[in-house]
C-alpha cells in the first residue's frame, strides 16, 4: 500500500452530500477510487435506494451485502454495499433482540415501514449504524476491515438531519439499545475520523445551498470537509478577450479580418458577429463563476476542482475524475 500526504489524512468516513443534479453519486464514486488507490481497501456506500452505484459502474443491481465491483488505479479495490433499511432493521433486531424471524413477520405486516415512516429519524439510525459499523469493523488480526468508507448520502438540504442521529431519535427513547445504537452512530460521526463534502456546481442555487449547509452543519456540531466544484468548464480565451467581451468592446471588425484572413471571406461579418456573441456568453458566464467561487472561499474549506466530461460519465471517465481528485491532494 503506497503512502502519501492528503489533505484529509485521519480520515475513516467520507460523507458525501450534494444538491440534486451537482453529480454527487458521481463524485462519492470517484472518491471511493481516489482513496483506494494505491492498495487501499475501500467500501462506498448508498443509501438512498436508486441504485445509483449500479449505474454508474454498468451493474446489475446491488444486492444487500457488500461485494467487490472495481479496482483502483495502482491496486486497491473499491467495495460497494446499496443498504436496504428493511434489511438493517432486521439486522437491528436479531443483533439487539435476537428476533430476526420475528423481524421478518412484522415487514410482512407492515410494521417496520409503518415505524420508519412517523419517526424517520429511526431509519436514518439503521443507514448510518450500519455504516459506522463498517467504518469501526475490525478482522481478525485486529487491523480495520476497510481504509475508508465512502458514504454518498442524502441532499444537502437533509444532511444535517440524516447525521445528527441522537437528536432525531431523542423522541423514541431516551434508554435501551435504540439510544446506545444511535450515541454509536453519533460517536463516529462527529469524531474527527469523519468529514462531510459538499459536492456543488458554480451557478447560484448550488452554492448558496452549500453554503446553508455547511453553516447548519457546524450549528450541529458536526464536522464539514470539503468543497468539490463539479463540471468545471475550461476557458478556452485569455483574460484580456475575456474581460473585452463583458465590457462590450470585443472588436468584431478585427475578427472579420482575422477570418479573411483565414480565406473565410464569404460571410466572415455574419460569422464574426456570431462568434463574438458566443465570446460575450462565454465571458458573462465566466465572471458568473468567478464570482460564485468568491462566495464559496468564505466557507474557509479546502476545495477542489473536477472537470466537465464533455463524453459523459462512464468507467474511463470515473477514472479521469479520481485522478483529479488525487492532484488536488483530496485523496
């Protein structure tokens, strides 16, 4: 196993949050190989039920156990386990109450999904309890089963809720397993071997949703990690075109004569004034992003940057992502 310096070095849980369309799944995926790189043993983790680990390595679906489904650059292999609630229930019960069977009849009569649906915060105990067991599991030889444990968790706008697991179920017991299972979950998670990452795009409802929940996050007590700005488009244009564009003094005529001089000569005007409107977005969009990266510098967290696969996300590109992931010193 290769050793290296990350900025994240201590580091056991990686939870993963994200507005809705900023590629969360994607990225927790393409930490999970960062971080196993190298003969690292790395499990991700879902919650959430959409299979999405499935469809982004070209899977069938992920059964409830926990299997082998790649392997990182250099060695090391990246696990994979899509939780079931209704199977962590039933793991809940035989471990705390010996009553798997019973277990079982009461999914068939409704019950667990009746108990989970008034208290919520019940079910978010069995999904984080069963991955801080698996960030906590050690084999036989005494050494951890896993180096790290990537978690692609829910929205940002529930994450505070979904980790601050004693709070949510001070309401169904204040003694007894339930309450020593979730002051377990609660020990994991806000202890210094976890970091929560915010996945977001430079656009405006993204940011300012990372930025709520960054700040929700530490009113909990709980620990933030880092920003990794996702689909970065590259300009392609000096600063100076750049900056002429949103100005309103790109010099159209100019082009023209470039593109003459190119030998377009039929219709270059026409062609210069469309590609000096396309240099104007270009601009405008690029001082929009500009100024969203300003307002996520006041979070005072690391953040890394992850490029626009303009081919779309597959294995290979999974692979580009987590290289990047590790340049930038996240992994």
């Amino acid at each position: 196993m290769d050793s290296r310096d990350t900025d994240w070095d201590g580091v056991r849980l990686h939870v993963v949050t994200g507005k809705g369309g900023t590629g969360k799944t994607t990225v927790a995926a393409a930490l999970a190989l960062a971080l196993a790189s190298g003969g690292r043993k790395v499990l991700l983790v879902e919650v959430e039920g959409r299979q999405g680990i499935a469809q982004i390595f070209d899977l069938p679906p992920l059964p409830y156990e926990e299997r082998r489904i790649a392997v990182a650059p250099s060695g090391g292999d990246v696990y994979a386990l899509a939780i079931d609630p209704e199977e962590a229930m039933l793991e809940y019960m035989e471990m705390f109450y010996g009553m798997r069977r019973a277990g079982r009849a009461l999914t068939k009569m409704g019950i667990v999904d009746f108990a989970t649906t008034v208290a919520p915060g019940f079910r978010d105990v069995l999904v984080t309890g069963k991955t801080s067991e698996a960030v906590r599991r050690r084999g036989k030889n005494g050494k951890r089963i896993y180096d790290a444990v990537v978690l692609d968790a829910p929205p940002t706008g529930r994450i505070s809720r979904f980790l601050n697991v004693t709070q949510e179920v001070a309401g169904l017991a204040r003694v007894g397993p339930i309450k020593n299972h979730s002051d377990l979950v609660s020990k994991v998670v806000k202890s210094p071997e976890t970091a929560v990452h915010f996945i977001t795009l430079l656009e405006e409802m993204p940011v300012q949703e990372t930025l709520d929940g960054i700040a929700e996050l530490r009113s909990a007590g709980l620990p933030p990690g880092g920003i990794f700005i996702n689909m970065v488009r590259e300009s392609l244009l000096p600063q100076a075109a750049l900056d002429s564009a949103v100005k309103g003094r790109f010099d159209v005529a100019e082009l023209t004569l470039g593109l003459k001089a190119a030998g377009l000569s039929d219709g270059a005007s026409t062609v210069a004034e469309a590609l000096a409107e396309e240099v104007a977005e270009h601009a405008r969009r690029t001082e929009l992003e500009r100024a969203e990266r300003a307002s996520l510098a006041q979070a005072t967290l690391p953040s890394y940057e992850l490029p626009l696969l303009t081919d779309g996300v597959d294995l290979s590109g999974l692979y580009e992502l987590a290289e990047a992931i590790r340049t930038q010193g996240a992994a």
